[in-house]
C-alpha cells in the first residue's frame, strides 16, 4: 500500500491513481474558477444528481470542500490524488495558457426563475435580484458592518436600506456572488471585476459586479444594466420642443463638437446613445470608445478603453480616425491630449460627440480653457453643450398638493404674484415610502451661435466667459416642472444647489 492509499484509508476516502477517464476530465467541464482549483488544490471530477466527486491533493482542506458544496448545491464526495495527477488533469482540464487568466466554459446565462434550491442564501440572493430588477433598481449595494451585512438599493438615483441579513450570510452571500461572476472565490484581498447575466421573465438583464476588501470584509456592488428600462431616441429623453430642434440641429452637422455635461450619473450616456441612434447608421459610420461600453448598440463600432493594454480614450482615438469614421462618440474628455484629438477630430470633417465632468454648460467652456485649449480653437470646433440633471418624479400613487411658504420659494429665487399650488408625495407601498416613482431629466442647453463665438474669442479669461454667457438654467428648467406637478422644490434644489454657490 503506498502513501495516497494509506492516508485515503484513513480518512476513509476513495485513493486515486488516475483521473483521465472521469466525464468532467474528458469533456473539460469546468465547474470551479480555474484559480481556486489551482490554489485549493481541489477540482469536480463528476457528478450523481445528489452528489459531485471531487478530486483533492490536500484532503485535509475541509474549507474548499465545503465551498463546492455550497456553491454547487451537492454533496461533496472527496477523492485523494497525488499533486501531480490532480496539476495535469487541472492542466488539461481548464487548457490554460495563462495561468494569470481566469477561464471557465460555464458561459451560460443564467435563469432566475428556473433556480431551484433549499439553500437559504440563494433563495435570498434570487429574491434581492428579482427585486431589484422588478423595483428599478440601477445598483444593489452588499455593505459589510462591524455587526451586519447591509443590502441597499439605489432606486431613482437615490439609496434606500432595504435588508440587513446577518454577518453570517455574509461570506456564504459574497461568495455566491463571486462565483455567478466568475471571480477568483479564493482571492479577497484585492478587488476585482466581472459580469453577472440572468434571464428573467424572458428579459436579459446585465449585472456589472465590483468586489473591493473592507475592515469589515469585501463590499459588493452591482450595477444593473437592463436594457428594457432604457428609452432611447431624442424624442424620449424630455426636452423642451425648442431644445430638441437645437439638439436634432447639432446631430445634423457634417462636424464639429457636441458635448453633454454633468455629474456621474444623470443620464450622459442615455442622451448620447440617442442620438447616435437618431443618426442613419446605414449611411454612416460610426465609433465610440467608451469606459466601459454600457449598452450595445446596432450597427455601430463600439470599443472599451483598456489601460492595462494602453488603449486610452487618447491612443483609441487617434487609431479610430484611421478607420475612416464619420461620427465619432468619446466617452469623456478627460485630459488635454485627449480634447486636442478631438478638436482636431472635428476641424477635418467628423462630428464628435464627448462628455465632461462639469456643473453647468459654460463650465464646459471654461474646463476646456484651463486645460490649456487655445479659445480659437474652442470657438472653430464647438457646435453646442447640454448639461443635464435626473430628478426624481414625484409618485402619482401618493402625489398630493399644498401652497409652498414664503421661504420655500426664497430658497428657489422665485416670487409669484398669486398664490400657486406645489406638490410632493406622501409615501406608499408603491414608492417605498419615498413620495417619487421614476425619473426625468432637466437640460440647460448652450448653442455656440456666430454671437456666442464671439464671446469666447473676446473674453480675456476663463471666469470672465462664464459671467457673460446667458442660458436657461438647469434650476429655472426645473422650476417648470414643479409648476407642472412633476417634481418637487426639494429635489430641483437637491440636484442644481452646486450650481448656484
């Protein structure tokens, strides 16, 4: 009797020479990431409806076992190998040319619905996703407390505390997640990236996940990417009928410089997306380089920034003006070499279209002054700029009316000559007892006329240029829309208070 017989007898385990002949060797079924197999020293060689083999060269590793177990929902039933075996069957199972790569075949989508399991964290998990998606969530939150596991939802842009499950869920919970998204369940010392794709109700629903270690253990986010809660087209976005011929206007011209500006989160990519898809793919070509590429759109070139590989907004960009574009969609101006591209981009006949990181539309202008971008330079290549705001609407379930006081009204800069009716909502079960359901958008819209090109030109500095350009704000925009009943004073000044201090 050899070493692997003795100690597999006395631990009264199966002993293994060989593992070449077991079904998960011969068709390479991979059910665990390859870098947890590698470190565990641990790999599924098959499976009964009950219960899965799996092959170990540390049978003393009762942790990774019970990892399988839970994340194959089966009994573990373990076999000792010696390193070797176990290495080449690892090897040939997973055919791994780079180890530092994490492959699995296990691509299929998975269907929320068709899950059935006794374990009480994956029912849990299904119910917060099912919830989620059917509650409009953009993100669920897993945040790790000294004492808790807290679950929020961000809902109209907003986080609201939905569960708090125990600290002993939390790693069975993180670990589930994990391994829907193909991450390295073994590593949790350093964040890490993936994707989560799940089937409900026939609808396919994206999950973009984000692991980061905390004090408290790993926080987890996921971004919801569901395609069916996004309307896109200009005539879907809300803007003014003035706005929207300026803006239809803008996408018609031969070249130039489109920019939309805004804080993460209020809709850039949205309005962006729509007018690339008011444009005629058909009669043109169009490319983007985004960070990240959020949603797939229909004849059109789309191209994720890699830094690690140096394909940078700027590197990116210079190679797609070699592919002969016409329309070119920037997922945002980060830095000077970057806006020179694409001011030149623009002198030499494509239209670009980019985003920045400012309050309000002249910002845009004067960000790109101080970046070292010369004004003529500016005033040849700009076309327009729309900043833009989401605000939440108030809920029609729930919705109620009032008269604002007097210092309500101060606080908006607005004095009406006859009393006038504002409105919010109570709370309800349908709004989660918030008083809004759903989201609309507010814009201030810039057009760079013959005048405003003047003004740019003329003004010595960047401040000075700001003072003098006149537009409708974003917060008298919204003042419209309190008046209409579609949202209420808290939330315009929520969202436009930066732009007024």
């Amino acid at each position: 009797m050899n070493d692997i017989e003795q100690i597999a007898s006395l631990l009264s385990i199966t002993a293994l020479e060989n593992l070449e002949d077991f079904r998960f060797i011969k068709e390479r079924i991979t059910r665990v990431p390859y870098l947890f197999a590698k470190e565990k020293k641990i790999l599924p060689i098959d499976e009964t409806a009950d219960k899965i083999l799996v092959a170990t060269s540390d049978p003393l590793n009762i942790h990774s076992m019970h990892d399988i177990g839970f994340y194959l929902n089966k009994q573990v039933e373990p076999c000792f190998c010696s390193s070797e075996i176990l290495e080449e069957a690892i090897e040939r199972c997973y055919q791994k040319e780079n180890p530092k790569e994490d492959r699995s075949t296990d691509s299929q989508e998975y269907d929320l619905l068709a899950e059935k399991s006794d374990n009480p964290v994956i029912q849990f998990l299904n119910r917060i996703f099912q919830e989620a998606v059917t509650k409009g969530a953009s993100d669920i939150h897993f945040e790790p407390q000294e004492n808790e596991l807290t679950v929020r939802y961000r809902i109209d842009g907003v986080l609201q505390k939905r569960y708090s499950p125990s600290k002993k869920m939390q790693a069975q919970l993180v670990t589930r997640i994990k391994v829907l998204a193909k991450l390295d369940i073994a590593e949790q010392r350093l964040p890490q990236d993936g994707r989560i794709k799940i089937k409900l109700k026939e609808k396919e629903i994206d999950f973009r996940v984000s692991t980061i270690p905390t004090i408290f253990g790993e926080r987890v986010v996921l971004r919801i990417l569901d395609k069916g809660n996004i309307a896109l087209g200009l005539d879907h976005i809300g803007l003014a009928e003035a706005d929207l011929k300026n803006l239809k206007k803008w996408i018609g011209y031969p070249e130039g410089i489109i920019l939309v500006t805004g804080p993460t989160g209020s809709g850039k990519t949205t309005t962006l997306y729509s007018a690339l898809l008011d444009l005629k793919a058909a009669e043109k070509n169009i490319m983007t380089i985004e960070d990240p590429v959020e949603y797939k759109l229909p004849n059109i070139a789309q191209i994720n920034v890699n830094p690690k590989i140096d394909l940078t907004f700027s590197t990116g960009l210079r190679h797609i003006l070699r592919q002969d574009p016409d329309v070119i969609l920037i997922g945002e101006i980060r830095d000077k070499e970057t806006a020179e591209i694409a001011i030149q981009a623009s002198l030499t006949g494509h239209l670009v279209l980019s985003t920045l990181h400012t309050n309000d539309a002249p910002s845009a202008i004067t960000r790109l002054a101080e970046m070292g971008i010369e004004k003529y330079l500016l005033s040849s290549s700009l076309v327009g700029i729309l900043a833009q705001r989401l605000v939440r609407k108030i809920c029609p379930n729930c919705r109620t009316s009032y008269f604002p006081s007097s210092e309500e009204l101060l606080e908006l800069g607005v004095n009406f000559e006859v009393p006038i009716r504002f409105f919010k909502g109570q709370g309800c079960s349908r709004c989660f007892h918030s008083g809004y359901k759903g989201r609309c958008a507010i814009y201030e819209l810039l057009n760079i006329d013959f005048s405003m090109k003047e003004k740019i030109l003329a003004t010595a500095d960047s401040q000075s240029l700001k003072q003098n350009i006149e537009v409708k704000t974003l917060r008298q925009n919204g003042i419209s829309l309190i008046k209409q009943g579609i949202t209420t004073s808290a939330e315009i000044l929520r969202v436009t208070r930066m732009n007024d201090e």
